[in-house]
C-alpha cells in the first residue's frame, strides 16, 4: 500500500511539473515561432494559444513586439478568429484582428462581427472597437456599430466616447455619435435619430442634430436640433424653418 | 455485514497499481517519443568523427554566437553535421539540442531534433530551429511551446 502512495505522489508531481505555474505566461503554437532579434519581434504560427494568470489568448498567427527580451511585451497582434478573454478585467472579445499595446492599456479589435463585451457595456461592429482602459477612451466604427449597457442602446456608424468608473460601474461620460444616414440612441423611455448625437455627463444634455426625431409615449417630434436633459428628462426641439414652432414638451412623469 | 467489507484489499491493492502503472506507462511513453527523433539529412551513417568538440561562432555587428558540440562531421565544402550536447550561446539566449548542421559559408545551423531556448524569464521548446541571416533570425519549428516568467 506505501508502494502505491509512493507512485501516486510521484504522478502528481508530474503533472505538477507539466502544468503552467502562477505568474507565468505559456503560449503554444503548431507551426512554429519566428524570432527577429534586431527588429525585436516574434511569430507565432497556426492554432496560437496564450494562457496567463490573466486573459487567454487563441488564434491563428499571433506577432508579439518586445521591449529587452522576448518575455518583456509591449505590443500583441493577433490575426484569425480571435478569442481573447479576461476574467480579471471582466472582458470578453471575437475578432478577425486584435491589437493590445501594453503600455497604453489600448485594445483594438477588428473585422466584420466583432464584439467586444465586458460585465456593464456590449460593443458591437463591423469596423473596429477601439478601447484604452487608462484613460476611459473608447471608439467604435463601421458598419453595424452597436454600444448597449443596462440603460443605453446606441447604433450608429461612428460612435465614441468616455467611460469612467463610478461606483465600480462603468458609466458614459462622454458621447459622440455619426451616422451620415441618421444616428440612433435609446435611452430609458425615449428613442432619439438625428446625424449627430452628443451628449456631455457634466451637463447632463443631450444634444441632436440635424435630421432629429425624438419618439415617447407614442409620441413623434420631428425638428433639425433637440436637447434632451437627463436629469429632468425634459426635451426641447427647434426647426431651421423659423417659422415652425419650437416645440417644448415637460414631463410629468 | 458492510458490503464494502466483502471486497478483497488485495484487489482493491492491484488494480490501483493497475492505474499507476498504467500513467506511469503514458508519461514514460511520451518522454521516450521526444527522445527519439530523427534528423532526416543525418541519416548517413557518419562512421568517423571529423572533429571532436568542434567549436563555431556566428556573428554579427551586434550579437556572436558561439557553438560547441562533442562532435562534428563535414557533410561538404561548409556544412559540417554537429552531434550530441549541441549549444548555442550569445549574450541574450543559449539553444541546446543534439544534431545541427552547420554551414560556415551561409553561417547558418539548422537542426530538426528536439531543442530548447532558453534566455531571460523565457524558454522555448520546439521540434527544431533554423538560424539565419547571421544570428539576427531564428525560426523554431513544429509545435512549439514558450513559457514566459
């Protein structure tokens, strides 16, 4: 019986030696690695599997940029059916391409369907999803660009903007949205289109331009500029055509 | 009585050998796979060894690497075939393996056994290497593995 424990602790300690210790980062690949020393880069080729304490990491041809030596990382690309997912971050992603800059904390992926999802807010598109997690920034382009958290839902063709940290929540600060066809955004009960949309967390306005329509409670505002106060949820709309009326609608809610 | 009183320690005894035995078979197994590898140009059967502890460097305006084997044979004019406890060192890396060619002219070493790279916080373990363009360029073959510290 002491032989048998003997045996079973010597497997264990095996299997201990094989698998990936803390702190460590292994990457496997099927068809080898290509190191450029000069140039201070490296390949990694076909079926590329990164796996460290915190993100995992697949896809077909990884490049990976470094700094002194190959362990000190300052720039990842990743090409193919990109998988990236970080529990430590909350962060979750599929991508053709994918560009992470380590000093910069900036993340891009790229292509037809990517998403990007963290635990608050979805990021959707056919362009690129740009996000830099040091300075709140954030960018989504192309077509099908779509930004959904629990109490916005934005879909436009250009979207960008701020997320700031509040109450270990991500919140928009910040907002810009284009869409040369017409831009749309669904905040709580209201639904608003218009070219541009912007909207600032200080002032708490959002603002609409050109081509604008505000729709609640069955009701449709058509004009060529509208604000909407989030705080009071109040809007105003104005028409280029002086002669219309501006319309002001409170809200008794 | 207790059912599991009925059951003979004897055989509870042997089958768990059974399993150890049988893991310990696996991992032997696959330890005896990576070390027996070929390399498909060194299948000439090199009777004679040309040069015992052969030593080499390639080089460059910014790196050398100097290149020790146990032995060596010349295949031609400039490719000399390096047998067991090969290694490559520079500053930055050293690579270890078992059979390289080396081609003075080229200054390039290419190996398709087995081979570890090791240099700071990193190893690679790869089913061989190419170096070229005088040391600037290394490419590790097959299914390879990098562990970053």
């Amino acid at each position: 019986m002491r032989l048998v424990f003997s045996i079973t602790i010597i497997i264990l300690f095996s299997f201990n030696i094989i698998a990936r210790e803390i702190g460590e980062t292994e990457i496997t690949t099927e068809d080898g690695i290509e190191v450029f020393q000069d140039e201070k880069y490296y390949l990694l080729k076909k079926n590329v599997k990164i796996l460290s304490d915190n993100f995992t990491l697949n896809a077909k041809d990884v490049k990976i940029n470094f700094d002194k030596s190959l362990y000190d990382i300052t720039e990842l690309n990743a090409k193919g059916q990109v998988n990236f997912v970080s529990p430590k971050f909350g962060l979750n992603s599929k991508s053709e391409t994918l560009k992470f800059v380590v000093i910069s904390e900036k993340l891009r992926v790229d292509g037809k369907n990517s998403e990007l999802i963290t635990k608050d807010i979805e990021m959707y598109s056919d362009g690129f999803i740009e996000v830099n997690n040091l300075n709140g920034d954030f960018k989504l382009e192309g077509l099908n660009s779509k930004l959904i958290n629990e109490s916005i839902f934005i879909k436009a063709e250009k979207i960008e903007g701020i997320f700031s940290n509040i109450e270990n929540q991500k919140e928009i600060t910040f907002l810009n949205v284009i869409d040369k066809k017409i831009s749309y955004v669904k905040n709580n009960n209201t639904e608003m289109y218009a070219k541009k949309i912007n909207f600032d967390n200080t002032t708490s306005i959002i603002e609409l331009i050109d081509n604008v329509v505000i729709i609640r409670n069955g009701e449709k505002i058509i004009g060529d500029y509208g604000t909407l106060d989030t705080k009071n949820n109040s809007y105003k709309i104005k028409s280029n055509n002086d002669t219309k009326v501006k319309v002001v609608i409170q809200n008794n809610e | 009585m207790n059912f599991f009183l009925h059951i003979n320690k004897k055989i509870i005894f042997f089958f768990g050998l059974i399993i150890v035995f049988s893991f310990l078979i696996i991992i032997f197994s696959k330890q005896i796979n990576i070390n027996n590898i070929d390399l498909n140009i060194s299948q000439k059967i090199l009777s004679n060894v040309d040069i015992a502890e052969p030593k080499f460097a390639i080089s460059n305006d910014s790196r050398k690497i100097h290149i020790t084997a146990k032995e060596g044979n010349f295949l031609n004019k400039d490719e000399i075939l390096l047998n067991k406890n090969v290694k490559f060192k520079s500053n930055d890396f050293s690579i270890e393996t078992e059979k390289v060619i080396f081609d003075r002219n080229k200054q390039t070493a290419e190996s398709k056994t087995k081979s570890l790279f090791t240099s700071k916080n990193t190893t690679i373990s790869s089913d061989g290497f190419n170096i070229y363009d005088n040391g600037n360029k290394i490419m590790f073959y097959g299914n390879s593995l990098i562990v970053l510290k």
